[in-house]
C-alpha cells in the first residue's frame, strides 16, 4: 500500500456516523452529499419546457407551459378569471414593457414579467391601438393580452383633430365627437392660465392647442380636454428647445404658415417670407411691409375659406387685420402641427417679399422677390381661375 492510499485509509476510517450528522470532533463538517441525477437535471428540463412553451406561439404557449410545469405562477400572476372594471390607457409608442406597468399599477395584473414574456411572444401585440380600454381587475396575463388585442374593449371617444384649426373649430369638433357642451368650452378657456399657458398679448389659448388624435374618456370636461391638448403642445415646444419667452411668436408665426399655404415644404418660405417683410428687405428698402395675409382677415370675420377676401372684408377693423397693421398679428390664429413649428425654427434663406397660390387644387405657390415678379405669378393664378 501507497503512503497516499495509507493516508486516504485512515482519514475514511477516522469518519464516526456523528460525522454524517454534524462536525467531527476535529471541528470539520462533513462534505455536502451529491444531488441526484433527475434533481441535477430538473434546471435544464424547466429551460428545455420554456422553450417548448414559447414555441407553441405567445399566449397559447404561457398557458400550455402554466398549466404543465409548476414554475409558482400563482406568486406572479393573478389565477383569473378577474373581477371587477378597470379602465387603462395605451399611448402611442408604448412598449409591452410600458403596457405591462400600466396594468399592474391599475391593478389588472398581478406582476409585470409574465405579461411582458406573452408579450414578447405574440406577433400580433404590437398591433395594439393606442386609446383607452375597459377591462377588468386581477386578471391573468394572457387574458388581459386578449382584450387588449380585441379593439371592442376600447371605451371613450377618439377625435382627430387636424392641424390649423381655431379654437372655436376645436370647441365644436370635441362637442359633436366626445358630446361636450361647446358652451363648457368656452367658459373653461377664459381662464386659460390657470392650465399653465403663459399669459400672453392676445390673452387667449388660441394656437396653444397641439392638434392630433386624442382618445377622450366617457366622463371628461371641457377642462380635462383642454388640459390633454395644452400639456402635448407643451411637450412638442419643449421637446424642440424653444426657449419659453418665444413660445408666442414662434406659434403666432406657424399658425400663419399652417393656414397661409396647402403643401408643407412651402412652409418654411411663407416664415422667411414673412421675416424679410418685417425687416424690410430687398426693395422695401428698410421699410417694415404689412403681411396682407388673407388668413388673418378670415381670422377676423370667422369665414373659414381658404383663399380670397374681399374690400368689404379686408377693411375690418382689427388688430389682426394684417392689411390695415403692420407687424405679427396679436397671436396665432390656429393651432400649427409639427411641420410648421420645425419650419419657424429652421426657414430657408430667401430675399421673397411675395407669394400667390397659383393652383388652389393642387395647391401649387410660387415665391417672388420682386412686386414685377409677383404680378406674373398673379396672371399665373388669374388664369387658371378663368380657366
């Protein structure tokens, strides 16, 4: 015998049956027993069974896996069949991630993950329209990825509101879509800095609402619309970097873009257009020009058509009479988009003065740096008016 077998003989021999329970009397504990086979390969056999679970397709798959393997789903998930009503809402961009904190924080789900895992595993989730849902407390999972997939369980209303609409358009869009008084929303909008837009020279809210679709609850006010609209703006302001002490004009000078042309890429000329007028550029010569934009007048006398004025009309008395005042217009005079809002930060270098649509259907302008420029652009337009 060896010295190292000798040696590995007497420590065995040295082990008593309290050894197995407990330490020797040398003080040592006893070496761990070995597993089982089947108790070492249970981790494995549980990722093997995910697998297999996820592979049967999203939420068919988390209930074939919950229902065969015990992986304490009842400590992350709700059992069902869920009780109650719970109104959620879905914002645009959300991710599964996003939906799933909405819902444990509204009380539906129990746990974020297994909603996330089903999620994850459902082609079709992304397909899930942003608004408003009814659905129902302490639910499981996959039965809320359902009702949220079923565009049934979706409550309040959904307006489209386009861009360069005035406020009153707003007021009787939201009346006739979501059933609010439009007298609600005229009251509510007197007092409009108690929502936290700024006081301002045209002491209104008018261009201060972000135009879009809004999913309206059943039970909103005036108020709580109004508050839905400001806070987007408000965001889309900030989100560009627009220092607040510009929000006026930078909004005043949009909603005349917004209104004053049809096709977006024109929007950026109208701003500089505008710009070179007020600076007197090119052969103004110095001289500050009045804007002359039909928009304003419309503004003024309420009438919603998109080109034209007449005398009668352009000689209304009003600050925002841009034939009668030169200078911006008080304040805006419609609600801009995104389009427009880049276009004030951002116009094209430009020495126009003047610019006509010369094809209302197509909405086709043309930009001119002089007045004998302009009159041809003009005959353009009176000919295809004639025509």
């Amino acid at each position: 015998m060896s010295d190292e077998e000798a040696s590995f003989d007497e420590i065995a021999a040295e082990q008593s049956p309290q050894d197995e329970e407990g330490p020797t009397r040398h003080g040592r504990r006893r070496a761990p027993r070995k597993h089982s086979a089947l108790r070492g390969a249970l981790p494995v056999l549980l990722v093997v069974l995910v697998l297999v679970g996820a592979t049967v397709g999203g939420v068919t798959g988390y209930r074939w896996l919950t229902s065969n393997v015990s992986v304490e789903s009842e400590e992350t998930d709700f059992p069902g069949p869920g009780r109650g009503e719970a109104v959620v809402e879905v914002a645009s961009g959300d991710t599964g991630t996003d939906i799933a904190r909405t819902l444990v924080d509204e009380g539906v789900i129990k746990t974020a993950p297994p909603f996330v895992t089903i999620f994850s595993n459902t082609p079709e989730a992304s397909n899930i329209e942003p608004g408003i849902y009814r659905l129902q407390q302490e639910m499981p999972a996959a039965d809320a990825l359902q009702m949220l997939l079923d565009p049934s369980n979706l409550t309040g209303h959904r307006v489209i509101v386009p861009e360069g609409l005035r406020a009153e358009q707003i007021w009787e869009l939201m009346s006739e879509e979501a059933g609010i008084p439009v007298e609600d929303f005229e009251e509510a909008a007197v007092d409009y800095t108690s929502f936290g837009i700024p006081e301002n020279d045209a002491d209104s809210l008018e261009g201060y609402l972000w135009p879009g679709r809004y999913d309206v609850p059943e039970d909103a006010t005036a108020e709580d619309v109004i508050a839905m609209m400001w806070s987007r703006m408000e965001d889309e302001l900030t989100a560009r970097e627009i220092p607040e002490e510009d929000w006026h004009s930078t909004l005043t000078l949009a909603s005349l873009a917004e209104l004053e042309v049809r096709n977006e890429e024109d929007y950026g000329k109208v701003v500089r257009t505008i710009l070179n007028r007020l600076a007197g550029a090119g052969e103004a010569d110095g001289t500050s020009m009045p804007l002359q934009f039909d928009s304003t007048v419309h503004y003024v006398t309420g009438k919603n058509a998109s080109v034209g004025t007449t005398d009668a009309e352009r000689a209304t008395k009003s600050p925002y009479n841009t034939y009668l005042h030169t200078g911006l217009p008080p304040g805006p005079i419609a609600s801009p988009g995104g389009a427009s809002l880049d276009a004030v930060q951002e116009p094209p270098a430009g020495d126009w003065l003047y610019f006509v649509t010369v094809n209302t259907d197509t909405g086709d302008t043309k930009f001119a740096e002089t007045w004998d420029e302009h009159e041809v652009n003009v005959r353009e337009w009176q000919e295809w008016a004639d025509s």
